[in-house]
C-alpha cells in the first residue's frame, strides 16, 4: 500500500482547513467522478469478492442491470485503471474481469462503508439485524 500522508487523527484536524494534493487539487474527487452514477459502486463491490469474474456472473449478481450499462460501466471502469478486462480468444470467446492494484487499493474504503452500513442498518433499512 501507498505511504500514508497523515493520520485519521490529523485528518479530522485538518479537513476544515480543506485537504489538497501537492497541485491544489482536491483528493476526494477523482475517485467520486470514477464510481459517479447507479452502478459503479455496486459492480466495484461485487468485484471485491472475486478474484476474476465474468461479464456473465457479473450480470446476474447485479440483477436489474442492462447489458448495455454493464458493458459501459465496465469499460468506464477499466479506462479509468480500476479493472482490468483479460479477452481469451477461444471458442467461444470470453472475458474476465478483475481488480487492478490501484482498485485493489480500494478494499478498506468498502471495507468502512460496509462497516457504516451495519452500524446504521436499522435506520436505513427500519428493521432489526
């Protein structure tokens, strides 16, 4: 994992003074923009659990989604260096999915939002665990 640039500590002490990269740019976006719309973040868990998936697998564990927003989804996701799509070029052809370092890196992040969810599980579902 990258190096660590401050403390959960410093970063409670320091995000109402407003966090910048070294350019000035703000940290949080970019990765906001990348995961931005009703899929992305729901494909990017479900490739938390798999080391390789398919196209496939991927669509029946999402369930409501259209061929058409999977294939874009995926291919936004892969442009932007979250996923990496392997094509064997076999009878019949098929494609694997699977996280890159950099999406891999993103594991402790819905680790927390997991761990959100179960604390506030009630409130947003109304119902007892």
């Amino acid at each position: 994992m990258s190096q660590e640039y401050m403390s959960y500590e410093e970063y409670l002490e320091n995000i109402k003074k407003g966090i910048v990269t070294k350019d000035g740019n703000c940290p949080v976006t970019p990765l906001l923009v990348m995961l931005q719309g009703k899929w992305k973040s729901q494909i990017m868990y479900e490739m938390c659990i798999y080391d390789t998936v398919r196209f496939g697998q991927l669509k029946k564990d999402l369930g409501d989604i259209t061929n058409t927003m999977l294939a874009k989804a995926l291919r936004e996701l892969e442009e932007d260096g979250l996923i990496s799509r392997y094509q064997f070029n076999e009878i019949p052809p098929h494609v694997e999915y699977s996280l890159t370092e950099m999406g891999r890196d993103l594991l402790p992040v819905f680790y927390s939002i997991m761990h959100w969810g179960f604390k506030y599980e009630q409130q947003l579902y109304g119902k007892e665990r």
